[in-house]
C-alpha cells in the first residue's frame, strides 16, 4: 500500500467509525466507494485493528482526532459532524474521557 493510499485508509477508518456511509467516505478522500472499502480493510488487517469495524461515539472521535493534533474545526470538516458551535466538538470529546477516564484536557 503506497504512503498515499495507507493514509486515506486510516482516514476512512476513523470516519467510518463514526458511521459515515462509504459513499460518503469516499467523496471526502476522492475514491470509489468499493476501492476505499478494501483498503480501509487491508488497513485494519496490517495493523491489527477491529474489522469489521465497531462504531464509535461522536464523543470518542473527537477525542482521538485531538488526540491525533486536529482542531475543532478540521475535525468538524473532516467528519461533516452537526454542532451549533465549535466549541460542542471539545465537550463531546472532554465528556468522554472524563466517561473513559482519558487524560483531559490533552498535551501535544
């Protein structure tokens, strides 16, 4: 898998995570639905990762994509999520650390 195509599977991994269809998916990282489905696979199998995939919570997303050094923003854009203020992404994120008993606030 080439550097290119490993890193829009990891991308398409955590969005299908949150319940993005493959379709979607897709669009975001400009490939064909069935293309994006094997290497989001191929990807989970070389790194030992849940397939198929479980969901995750809109709280535990935008924790690992802070974690993972995006802003509030990017991760609104990245994964299309539906908030009436930026600001709801950190309490999504902050609620379920404090839920999982994750570091909070976290430190890059």
């Amino acid at each position: 898998m080439t550097p290119v195509r490993r890193q829009n599977a990891k991308r398409a991994y955590y969005l299908r995570r949150i319940g993005l269809e493959w379709k979607a998916i897709g669009k975001v990282v400009g490939q064909q639905r069935l293309t994006i489905y094997a290497s989001v696979k191929t990807y989970a199998e070389q790194e030992g990762l849940p397939w198929p995939l479980p969901r995750w919570s809109k709280g535990r997303m935008c924790y690992e994509l802070f974690e993972e050094g995006m802003t509030r923003e990017e991760i609104i854009e990245e994964t299309k999520l539906k908030v009436d203020y930026p600001s709801q992404v950190t309490q999504l994120a902050e609620k379920w650390a404090e839920r999982n008993g994750k570091p909070w606030p976290l430190k890059h």
